[in-house]
C-alpha cells in the first residue's frame, strides 16, 4: 500500500469513528500550538539558548552577556529584546547599566528538559548540511 492510499484509508477510519476524532488528553490544544511555537522559535537559536542559559544561573548585565556569548552588543539586544516581549526575560536598569534575568518558569522547564537530555546522551546528533539549512526538509 502507498503513502497516498494509508493517509486516505486513516482519514475515513478518523472520520467514521467520533472517538478517533477526539483529542487524546496530556496533549497540547490546537488553541495553544502558536504560544508554544513562540517559546520554541525564541529557544530554537543557538545564542537565545545560550542567553537563557546564563540567566537561570542568575542577574546578568549586558556586558557580562557579550563576554560570556561572544557576540555584538547590537545583536545580543535584539534577542534580549524579543524574548523580553514574549515574557521570557524581564529586565532592570541600574544606573547606566541594564540587567536581565529569565523569568519564565516555562522556559526554565524546557531548559531543564534539554539539559535532562543532554545528561543522558539522548538530544539528537544529526548535522545540518549548511548554514540556514536543514537536513529534515
């Protein structure tokens, strides 16, 4: 049997059986899928999780953040920017000086998880075959 003909014969098995139709429980609402892709687009880059990695360790300072990733300031202020509009980290100013923390306890689970994996050698070690491709697509 093909691709093609499963996926139909699936989708009328769905269709003619109400219960199949439901969602199962412990899953994510279609109603929540763009909140959760937020917070995944906003950990999904390398120096946003790098950034986050450092907060849950406490206060940083800008300046402090560039040493420890090693990028621009500008750059780093566009990513602090956009996770801080997504509620994932807030900041304070003191001074001349700007600090920031993560106070997403969501975004420390996930942080958590990922580190979990790590811990037990289980993330996956697929290499992406160029910059700003995928080997998945």
């Amino acid at each position: 049997m093909d691709l093609t003909t499963y996926v139909r014969q699936r989708l009328a098995e769905i269709k003619a059986d109400p219960d199949l139709c439901r969602r199962p429980k412990g899953r994510l609402s279609p109603s929540r899928v763009s909140a959760a892709s937020q917070l995944f687009g906003a950990m999904g880059f390398s120096k946003r999780l790098l950034i986050l990695l450092h907060l849950m360790d406490g206060e940083r300072s800008v300046s402090e953040l560039v040493s420890l990733i090693r990028g621009s300031r500008a750059a780093l202020s566009q990513h602090l920017s956009g996770m801080a509009k997504l509620g994932i980290v807030k900041s304070r100013t003191q001074g001349k000086r700007r600090f920031y923390s993560c106070t997403s306890e969501q975004a420390k689970m996930l942080v958590d998880f990922l580190s979990d994996l790590a811990d037990r050698d289980a993330l996956p070690t697929g290499k992406r075959s160029g910059k700003g491709s995928s080997s998945w697509r």
